[in-house]
C-alpha cells in the first residue's frame, strides 16, 4: 500500500512521514523526491524548475515503489506535493495499473498557520526554502478544489505532526 501525504510546501509532511512509518506495521518513508534529485543529476542541463515536470519523474516514482513493494512488502510512505491534477491522475493512475492501493491525505492548515511554521523553521534546508514555500501557497489555494474531492484532508492546525501520524494511522488501520 501506498499512503501518500500531500499538502503545501511546508506543512509538515516529511516530518509526519517519519512519525508514520514508526507507528505502521511494515512502513517505510520513500521520499520522492530522491527520484527527482537522481534526474536532476543526469539532466541537468535541463532543468524545468520543478523534477514533477519531467514525466519520467512520475513514472519512475511508480516504478521505484512497485519495485519496493515487490521486494519488502508492507507500506510506503511517500510525502510529497502534487500540484498538478493531471500529474497525480498519472502517479495514481500507474499505482492502480500495477495493482497497488492508496490513500491519499493532504495535510491541511490555513495560509496564517502555514505562514508561522514556514516562517519559524530554521532547520537549514527548511529555512532556505521557505521564500520558494510562501510563493506556492497560491497554487496549493487554486488545487485545494480538486485535492479536497480525490484525498482525505487532515486539518493540522493545532496538532503535532505525531498527532497528525496517528490520526492518519488510525484511518488507514480501519
């Protein structure tokens, strides 16, 4: 099984990731965006502004967690933005292909909250990348229509990102 946790840029999917894969049996994060990484190396000469992009990045997100599966069983983990509804009908759309349920969450606060986090994280990666954060807050605001209708939304407002995990777990353990 795939869980899949969507959501703004910094809204704490990564870190959720993590508290997940702890408290399912069998899980394991695979961060996605290591594929895109691997075909930032090979392409860089043409770069597109985002790996998602690359149709080959979603492909290749399919095929990695198929092959995963396939080798270890249980459940992946994958916390990553998809803005694009035609690129999440591809990425499900290849799940469904090779046989593999998911369930999609989109981890959700309001634009004052997702400020504050983004503004008060100093972990270095995450600081650095905060200006590229606030500037796609629009473009989550135009998909939160389509994500709303395809994903379980978890309001994370005033929950820890460990709150958020077992709220998450409990629904994919019914």
């Amino acid at each position: 099984m795939i869980v899949w946790l969507g959501g703004t840029y910094g809204a704490g999917k990564t870190t959720t990731a993590r508290e997940l894969a702890e408290i399912l049996p069998g899980a394991r994060v695979f961060d996605s965006e290591e594929v895109g990484g691997l075909l930032r190396g090979i392409l860089r000469d043409e770069w597109p502004g985002n790996f998602q992009h690359w149709p080959m990045w979603r492909g290749l997100v399919v095929e990695t967690a198929r092959q995963v599966l396939a080798y270890t069983g249980g459940t992946l983990v994958v916390p990553q933005t998809v803005l694009s509804e035609a690129y999440w009908d591809e990425i499900e759309g290849g799940f469904r292909a090779a046989g593999i349920p998911v369930r999609h969450f989109v981890l959700h606060a309001d634009e004052g909250t997702l400020r504050a986090r983004i503004a008060g994280d100093v972990e270095p990666e995450s600081a650095a990348a905060g200006p590229w954060r606030l500037a796609h807050l629009d473009a989550y605001a135009r998909a939160l229509e389509w994500l709303r209708a395809r994903a379980t939304v978890v309001d994370t407002a005033g929950l820890t990102p460990a709150g958020v995990a077992a709220r998450i777990a409990r629904t994919v353990s019914a």
